[in-house]
C-alpha cells in the first residue's frame, strides 16, 4: 500500500504544474457564461449605481461548434489493418464498440467532453468496466463522462500524451 503523505505530496506537485492552466481555465469558463467584466469595474459601476451590461457573443459561438461535433459524432471504428488481421472480426468489434456506447450513452460523455475543450481547451470521458450481476463475474463497459474537467490531474513527469 503507497504511503498516504507520498500521495499528498505527488498531488501537491500535480496541482503545482498544472495551476496557471487550471486558472485560466475557471475564468474562460465564466466569461462564456457572462461573468465577464472585470471585479474593479463591476464594484466601480455598481457604487456609481451604473449598468453593466453584458452582450454574450461568445456562447453562441461556442455552441454553434458544438453542435457540429453533434452532427459529426466522434464513434469508435475498427479496421483490420494488415494481411493477418480478419475484416469479419473487425466487423465484430465494431459492432462490439457500437452496443459499449449505445449501452453507456455515450453521446453524453462525448459531448460533455467536447463542451469543455471548446470552452476551457481540455475536456475528459472515463471508460470503465461494472459487473453485470452481483453474483456474476461478467463485466460490461461503460463510457461516461466527467462533468468536472478540474477533477482530473495529469501526471506531470509522463513522456506520452
């Protein structure tokens, strides 16, 4: 079992590199969503018993990009790429892939994923696996999504995306 403190101070380093982003992320979310005038200004206009008006252009255009993510629907496709490899099992794992995101509504987790790249330029989706049954010990994946983008860390001393 890894040591708890080991764990905190991983964790601790994690949010360390990842902090500027995570940041700029949290104001590029509300400024999509209207909260975009700076505080100064807003507390100066607010005193003076001044309107701040706010003409939110920047949500239209971003669900104007999601919703051609929507009518173009990222799916998982199988190809039997060499000589070796059968066109028929392809088909099968396909087809496999097509009842994983049917069965999860994975729609959801795509798009929710897509909605937060747009918006803050990292979104996330988790695969995971659940047994069927309680007294069964067959699985069945699942594909869903993570509705908190700030909840997921990446490991900073990683080579690979």
């Amino acid at each position: 079992m890894a040591d708890p403190k080991e764990a905190v101070e991983f964790l601790r380093l994690v949010a360390e590199a990842e902090s500027t982003n995570r940041v700029e992320g949290v104001e590029d979310l509300k400024f999509r969503f209207g909260d975009q005038w700076p505080t100064e200004i807003q507390n100066s206009r607010t005193l003076e018993s001044r309107p701040c008006l706010t003409i939110n252009e920047v949500d239209a255009y971003c669900r104007q990009v999601e919703n051609q993510q929507r009518q173009q629907r990222p799916r998982i496709k199988v190809h039997a790429v060499d000589d070796i490899a059968d066109p028929k099992i392809a088909k099968v794992i396909s087809g496999l892939c097509r009842h994983i995101e049917v069965n999860s509504d994975a729609d959801w987790a795509y798009d929710t994923a897509f909605m937060f790249a747009d918006t803050i330029g990292w979104g996330y989706m988790r695969m995971r696996t659940d047994y069927i049954r309680d007294d069964s010990f067959d699985q069945d994946i699942f594909i869903d999504p993570v509705e908190n983008p700030f909840t997921v860390y990446f490991d900073p001393n990683s080579s690979l995306p």
